[in-house]
C-alpha cells in the first residue's frame, strides 16, 4: 500500500490533521538554557558549562506560555528542553505558571546531579507529566563515550527507573550513529525491560557537535526503520525524530489490522537486528505502535532557542524571527519558508515523491547536505534509489 491508497476516511483525517498544523504547532521545544553539565559528542546544541547573558527571563518564559495558552484547546505541548532543562533556576516557576495557563508541558533534562528524586517530585506536582532521558547505547562503554562521563550509562538507568517511580510517562531518546548502529536491538530490550512508555530514535543531523559524529547511510536507515518497526511491537510506542521516512515504511507495510504483513528482507543489517531482539524478547505479541502524524520540521514542529531565536527545528538552524520582536505563532504562521515546508514545496526526489506530504524528508539534514531547506533528503533510500518511488501527478510549484 502506498500513500495514494490510504481509505478515503483516512485521508480525510490526514488532510484534516495538515491542516490544523497551518494554525498551530502540535510541539513546541524551549531551549530554556545552553548551559548542561555533559559534553556529548553529538549535542545539537553545542552545549556550555553556564548559561548564556542572553538566555529568556523568566517574564519572557511566562509570556511565552501566555501565547500558547491563548490558542485554546488543542493546545501544543511545551518541551523544556537544552542544554539542562534543570539548570535553570526558575524551573519550577515556569512549569506551574503552565500548569495554572494549561499549557501541557514535558522536560527533557540531562542526567546530572541536579536530577534527584526531590526535584522530580516537585516538578510532577506541578503538573509534568512527561519526561525523556538520552541512552545512547545498551553497552556502557558506548553510552559513556557519547556522553563524556564514566559510569553516565548506570546512572541513567537509575534516572529511568526514577523518573517511573515517581509516575512520568517516561520516553527514552537514542541516537543512531555509527557507533551503536549494532547495539540497537540491546537498547529496544532495556527499553522494555526498563518498561518504558516511548522510544524516540533520533536518526543524527550533522550539526553543531554532531558534525564530527559518522551518520549512517541511507540504506542503512531504511533498514533501521524496518528493525524500529518491528521493536514497535513489543509494547512501547516507537518514535522518530529526524526520520519522517519511517512513516512511509510503516504504511507499506501495514496490514489491516496494524501489524506489519509484508515480508521484510530489506538486508543483513535489519536482519542481524530483528534477529537480536526476538533472541532478547521472544516473538513480538503486541500490535504495532508507531505514531503516523505527518510532522516536520516547521510543520507541527517549531523551535525556540535560549536567546529567543526561532527556528523550524532544532536541527534546522535557520533564523526566523525572534519571540522578543514578533509573536512566536505570526512566525510559524507567516514564515514563508514554513509555509513551503507545510506545502511539501519540495525540489529533487522529495518534491517528486508521492510521500511528499506524508513524509517529505528531513528539512534539517537536506539544509546540512546542500544547504537547502527544501532540497532532497540525502538519508532516504528513495533518494539514492529514486526508481524505487512514485513520482506525483503533478509536479509542485514554486512561487
């Protein structure tokens, strides 16, 4: 099955879903601070000791939260995010102004010495609900080198822990690079040993710190999306960040009623990964639970940075205005670049493609390959394999 066959009431939703992203983001990510205790080889925000002169006060935190909450229901949702999220002293004041505004709100901090069972609980009382932490590789060796600190990888298996003691929805956030390329069958295993809820693989963007980081290669992330698919079934719901093209894979293969159905020898990588993870955790019983919102970056997706800056994504370093000057929404809104990401008014495979909407590739790696937003995703196989797709009835136009 492919895009153009998706039921008539299904794509209704779909359209209808799209939409609704013109107005609004779905998730909107605070860099609340640079300022982090790790030095992660592969950090997108190329992180500090100490917070920066320039960072949003808290009255502009505030004001901040006051724009979403004004939107009304639904509402997006607020990721705290870094750098440390509990470096910033105000913390506490911010996520209950959010709480009292009703904005939803979930933090993304780093394991360090500030993350105690004390803090955690005050931020759950006032109203967090969500929480993700980074593990990077089922060998504590790997873990512990991404992250920079000796003995990072026990502790975050702690913080897990922690984090479900204290009731968070908790996420798992894993990076796929070269270096744990093998071990990601061993990672979706403590994921459900540790019985966490969601599993959000980043699929690595070559910028800030991530420049001197190896990604893998466009077949190789077709394999790995396949083997993320099948790890979906084994009771948490599997994410992507950076990889939209997982949505494709998992609409062609999805059966009637949501489980994978087709045969799947896409190559020895997935094969070796599938392989692991049944040897770990037997045969997969459960359903399929892999999200089919089309988001990216700038569309759903919008990114505020410590400074005030807005970019459509983390990973998309572009400069689209900034909260202290203009409203964050007029920005998502108006930006004629977002408008044309929300369009799927792509060039290259991406804009042939009839994944276009659905998919549409990632803006943030096509921007670190050739320095266009709008330019083809060099990650997906449909890229380096263009035969393979379905070119649309009629081509996109430019303004």
């Amino acid at each position: 099955m492919t895009v153009l066959d998706v039921p008539a009431h299904q794509a209704t939703a779909h359209q209808a879903l799209s939409r609704r992203f013109d107005d609004r983001p779905l998730l909107v990510f605070w860099e609340t601070t640079r300022a982090c205790g790790l030095a992660c080889a592969h950090c997108r925000a190329d992180a500090q000791p100490t917070a920066g002169p320039d960072e949003l006060s808290t009255a502009e935190g505030m004001a901040l939260i006051d724009e979403l909450a004004a939107l009304g229901r639904p509402r997006p949702i607020l990721i705290l995010t870094g750098g440390d999220c509990l470096q910033r002293p105000d913390l506490q004041d911010l996520v209950r102004h959010a709480r009292r505004s009703q904005v939803p709100v979930a933090i993304a901090p780093s394991v360090t010495s500030l993350l105690t069972p004390p803090t955690l609980r005050g931020l759950r009382r006032e109203g967090v609900r969500t929480a993700s932490l980074s593990l990077d590789g089922a060998d504590p060796a790997t873990h512990d080198t991404v992250r920079g600190i000796p003995g990072h990888h026990r502790a975050t298996l702690r913080a897990i822990a922690e984090l479900r003691r204290q009731g968070f929805t908790v996420q798992v956030n894993t990076t796929v690079m070269r270096p744990n390329l093998e071990e990601l069958a061993d990672v979706a295993a403590l994921v459900r040993e540790a019985r966490v809820d969601i599993w959000e693989v980043f699929f690595l963007i070559t910028t800030g710190r991530g420049t001197a980081v190896e990604a893998t290669t466009a077949a190789e992330n077709e394999e790995v999306c396949h083997f993320l698919l099948d790890a979906s079934r084994y009771g948490f719901t599997v994410r992507t960040v950076e990889a939209p093209f997982f949505r494709r894979v998992a609409l062609d293969r999805a059966g009637d009623d949501g489980s994978p159905d087709r045969p799947t020898p896409t190559g020895p990588l997935h094969a070796r990964l599938r392989v692991r993870l049944e040897g770990r955790l037997g045969p997969a019983t459960a359903p399929v639970r892999a999200p089919s919102a089309a988001t990216r970056d700038g569309k759903g997706i919008v990114f505020v940075a410590s400074d005030g800056a807005v970019h459509p994504s983390g990973f998309l370093p572009i400069h689209l205005g900034n909260i202290r000057e203009e409203s964050l929404l007029a920005i998502y809104r108006d930006h004629p670049l977002l408008q044309a990401i929300r369009a799927a008014d792509f060039s290259g495979a991406c804009g042939r493609c009839s994944h276009a909407d659905l998919c549409g590739g990632s803006r943030s790696r096509a921007y670190a390959a050739s320095g266009d937003p709008l330019g083809e995703d060099p990650g997906c196989i449909l890229t380096v394999a263009p035969g393979k797709d379905r070119p649309r009835a009629k081509p996109p136009v430019r303004p």
